[in-house]
C-alpha cells in the first residue's frame, strides 16, 4: 500500500470515528471502538510508514523549521505526519466525551467542541477545556 492510498483510507476511516463521538457517544462501544481498533489501526500504518522509509530519518529531523520542511518532502513522512494527526485529534475527542460524561457535562455542551477538535486540534480541546473550566466553577460556586 502506497502513502497516497494510506492517506486516502485515513481521511475516509477517521470519519467513522468522529460520528460515533458526535452521536453516538454513549454507546458503550464508542470509546473501545476508537481508543482499541481505529487508532490502534492508524498506528500501525503510521509504524509502517516510518519503518519504511527510517533510513532517512536523521537525529536533527526536528531541530530546526527547515528540517522539518524538509523531512516532509517525502510522500511517506507527509502520510506519517497526517495520520499522527488524525490519531491524535480522534484521542483527544475521545477524551472529551469520557471526561464531559464523568463531570456531567451537556452531550451538547461538550459535541461543540468537537468539531474544532476534528478540524483544528488544539483549538477544539481549549473550547473544551474552558468549557470544563466554567462547569467546574458553577459546581463549586
């Protein structure tokens, strides 16, 4: 399988994951299904994307913008680093929803942040930590 075709799969399999969260987040299969089959899947072709291609890595990949520029040159490091990410953002989603459900968060208080949590990450997660942050005020005021 090829980074373009990897690539593919994951923009389409992540989906699944971010529908489940979104209206299915009490099915008591949600959080397995994420945290113990798809993301478990996307590190696996994450690991075969780097293992293919490891004898480009170099120890100073990271050290610097234009490292990093570089690194991603390569359609393997560029499908690597998109699955990080979509295996990343599905983790923090899932999180969301365990931890809204375990502080009693609204499904529809805590499914507006993550939207932003699927699009743009970190920015999901701070809506949903002030979002937890204000919950956590009113229940101790």
């Amino acid at each position: 399988m090829d980074a373009s075709a990897i690539f593919s799969f994951g923009n389409t399999f992540v989906l699944l994951g971010w529908i489940l969260l979104i209206f299915l987040p009490n099915w008591k299969y949600t959080q397995t299904a994420i945290l113990s089959g798809m993301i478990v899947l996307f590190a696996i072709l994450y690991s075969y994307l780097i293992l293919r291609d490891i004898g480009d890595f170099k120890a100073d990949s990271f050290s610097t913008l234009a490292n990093v520029k570089a690194l991603f040159q390569n359609d393997n490091a560029v499908a690597a680093g998109w699955l990080h990410y979509l295996a990343f953002d599905l983790f923090v989603g899932a999180y969301i929803v365990r931890k809204s459900k375990s502080l009693g968060i609204s499904r529809w208080l805590f499914s507006i942040a993550l939207p932003f949590t699927f699009m743009f990450g970190p920015m999901g997660y701070l809506i949903f930590f002030i979002i937890k942050s204000i919950k956590s005020k009113s229940l101790a005021s």
